[in-house]
C-alpha cells in the first residue's frame, strides 16, 4: 500500500463530475489499483476514489486515474507532495465474523432455498485473491450469485461485496455474477448504495432460519 499526503484539488469526470478544492489530503493507492482520496474526518469514508480496474498515470503536477472499462477518470493536481511512502501488507487473512455472522452463513448456505425456490449452493467461504466470499451459489435461473453477509448491514460491507463482485465477473466460468446483500439489519445508505451498484439487498431474521416459529416472516 502506498500512503501519500499531498496539498491538492481533485476532479472527478464521468457519469457525474465533483470537484475537491486546493487542501491536504491523504492519497491510498492499494494493491488491488484502487485509488482514494481522505480528509481528517468522514471516519472510513472517502472524499473520493477510483475502483478497480484502473490505471494511475503520474506526471509533473498531474496525475490521472482511468477506469478500464468505463473511462471515467480521477484528475488530482498536486501542489505540493508532504509525504509518500510504501508498505508490504501482504495477503490479508480476511475480517473474523463474530459467532452470529458465523453462524448466519452456516444456516443461510445450510437453508439457500430460503432466498428462492431452485437456489443451489455451490460452496461458502469461496476464495478469492481479496478473501472468501461468504456464499456462492445459483439462483433458479442458474445464474452466480455472491452473497455477503453481515450482522448489521452499514456501506463498509456493500464496498467489500462490490470489490468481491470486480473479481468474480472477470472468471468466464462464473460470469455474470450478480450480488446480494444480506444482514440481520441494513442501513438506510447502504440501501442506497447497494441499489446503485445492482446488488440485492435481503434482512435476515436469524430465529425463522433456526427453526424458531415467530408471527413475523422471514425477510
């Protein structure tokens, strides 16, 4: 990971365009070529970023990131570099689930009908070069179809199954791969944010997949 702290303004030039004033900010250009911009606040959340595929183009002053299959670009004029430095992370083991996310996966996989009747498992903890995607399985169509799951369902766990979701459409054997997003709980923005991304949002109520009747219905 590379972590740059620069004065600079960004331009944002696609389906919609945004502009960043001239200021210090944090630059993390990550392994897997994706590229984000931070201020000191907004916690986790970017002021803006380029997934991948992309490419980074450093020039005097300039530096482009183009998106390889929309075209759409990151445009950061940089006054003036402050700090620029890389580390070797390595191979992340992936996020330890708590015992309730554990234990969702293993009823939802056990149980995958429940999303829809002719829905087939192919296999959970399916590996990727990021981490395991939760479930992976086939939907009455026979379409792919990733599945992350959550206890609480915020933005985080929608970016992590966008980025799941780059990876598996590149596999000519899976392809297309569509996404669903499935949590006890799920935050209005990450409804939002999931919508926009195509990917499918389910509430799981984690007594119905136990067996245990209640007045309510599963999701």
């Amino acid at each position: 990971m590379r972590l740059v702290i620069a004065r600079c303004s960004v331009d944002y030039a696609g389906k919609l365009t945004a502009h960043l004033p001239m200021a210090p900010r944090l630059i993390l250009i990550k392994a897997d070529g994706s590229v984000s911009v931070h201020a000191d606040d907004r916690a986790y959340k970017p002021l803006n970023w380029m997934n991948p595929p992309c490419v980074l183009k450093e020039e005097e002053g300039k530096w482009t990131v183009t998106h390889g299959k929309s075209g759409e670009q990151l445009i950061l004029t940089i006054e003036e570099i402050l700090h620029d430095t890389s580390h070797e992370l390595g191979i992340d083991p992936g996020l330890q689930k708590d015992g309730v996310e554990a234990h969702l996966q293993e009823l939802l996989a056990e149980h995958i009908t429940t999303l829809g009747d002719g829905w087939k498992l192919i296999r959970r903890e399916y590996p990727t070069a990021i981490g395991p995607v939760d479930i992976l399985c086939r939907d009455e169509a026979n379409a792919t179809v990733a599945i992350e799951i959550k206890r609480r369902g915020e933005i985080d766990g929608v970016e992590q199954l966008t980025r799941y979701l780059e990876l598996l459409n590149r596999d000519p054997l899976l392809a297309p791969v569509r996404g669903v997003f499935a949590a006890q709980e799920i935050k209005p923005q990450a409804r939002v944010l999931a919508a926009d991304r195509g990917i499918g949002c389910v509430t799981l109520d984690y007594d119905a997949l136990r067996g245990i009747e209640r007045d309510d219905t599963l999701f």
